[in-house]
C-alpha cells in the first residue's frame, strides 16, 4: 500500500474522487497527510470531516521560506510518504522536495499541455486562453513535477472536443469531468506500480484484466 500526501488549497474535488477510490479498494493506497497553504479550503475542511490528518504550512504559520520547507519536508519524511498528488495546489513545491520525490510527485492541469500551463495559467485563466485560441481540443494532463510550473515528464492525457456552446465556465467543467476520470487512474497505475519508463518517458502499463 502506498502512502500518499495531498497537497491542495481549494475545493479539492480531484482529492475527493482519489479518496473515494481508496476507500473503495480500487487503489491501494492511504492518504495519509492532507497540505495546504489555505486552513479554510474546501480540501481541508472534506479531510477533517472524513478524520485524515492535515498540515497547514503558510507564510503566516512560517514566516521563515527555509524553516517552512524544512518543516513540510519534515512532515513528509515523518509520515512515511511515497507518492505526493498535488490537487490544486497553489504553492511551488520546494526544490528539497522535488529532489527528494524525483518523479514521486505528480500534478494535474486543466489543459493540453505543454500549451496552456506555466506561470499565470491556473484556473479559470487556462481555459479563457484555451477558449480565445480557438483550440479545437482541451483536455487534462497528469505529469510529474519538476521545478517549474507545469513542466515536468507528462504520464497521461484526456482530450476533449471544443463545442460552439463553450465558454470558459462551460469548458472548467467540462474538463474538470475529465480530471475526475483521468486522475485516479494515474494514482492507481502509480500504486500500482505500472509507470514504466521507456525511453525517458514515463508510460503507462495497462491494467491486466482477468
Ligand atoms: C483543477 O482544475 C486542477 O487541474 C488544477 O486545479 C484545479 C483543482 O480543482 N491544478 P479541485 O480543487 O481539485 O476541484
């Protein structure tokens, strides 16, 4: 069973479709720690109710950049943690812990990447730039972190088609649907030890059906 941190500072909806899978014995995992910069998210508020352990680090608790990532580094060391998902996430993850979890940490982002990511593109921004290129797809990608935004190895993408009737609200949901599907599959393959890497890419191993 893999120990697993999330790191999440908003709603968490990505976080909750993960743990619905572990509790449902489809991925082998614990979430063990629940992160964020923001004590009053809906990530943290969903780990409290369902009893999972969280720990706040933000300027305000740590105002030292160094103590703090020490103390989050600490925290990870502590519980034992092997795989970090960053869940909506809006804090750079500090480089002691991108060198630590070397291709341990995975993200999602709501685009095709590697367009639309980067500096600047989060939320509602990623799907307005989508929407004014006239894209004919979006879609969502996992990857893991490296130490610029939205920039490391790319695991696995869902392609959706751009509609006449899309805006930027209509394509977030649209795309956050494919998150809810796309995600956990990563984490699955992951615990499951199926992220091969061929070539110096990371590639899935697909499920063996019995
Ligand atoms: C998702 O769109 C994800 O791709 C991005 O942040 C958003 C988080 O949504 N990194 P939620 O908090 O999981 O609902």
């Amino acid at each position: 069973m893999k120990k697993i941190a999330i790191f999440a500072s908003g709603g968490g909806s990505n976080f909750k479709v993960i743990y619905e899978k572990i509790i449902s014995w489809d991925i082998p995992a614990e979430i063990c720690l629940v992160i964020s910069n923001n004590p009053s998210c809906g990530a943290i508020d969903f780990a409290e109710q369902n009893s999972l352990p969280t720990f706040i680090v933000n300027k305000t608790r740590y105002p030292d950049s160094h103590s703090r990532d020490i103390i989050l580094m600490q925290n990870l060391l502590k519980t034992d943690i092997d795989l970090i998902c960053l869940a909506g996430y809006m804090k750079m993850i500090p480089t002691n812990i991108v060198a630590h979890f070397e291709n341990c940490i995975l993200n999602i982002h709501p685009a095709l990447l590697p367009d639309f990511g980067g500096k600047g593109f989060y939320g509602i921004k990623v799907h307005e730039a989508v929407i004014k290129s006239n894209a004919i797809e979006s879609g969502a990608t996992v990857h893991f972190v490296d130490n610029q935004y939205d920039h490391g190895p790319i695991i696995a993408q869902r392609k959706i088609k751009i509609l006449d009737t899309d805006n930027a609200e209509i394509l977030a949901e649209r795309v956050l649907k494919a998150e809810h599907e796309l995600y956990p599959e990563v984490v699955k393959a992951f615990c499951e030890n199926r992220i091969n890497w061929e070539s110096g890419l990371p590639k899935i191993v697909e499920e063996r059906k019995e």
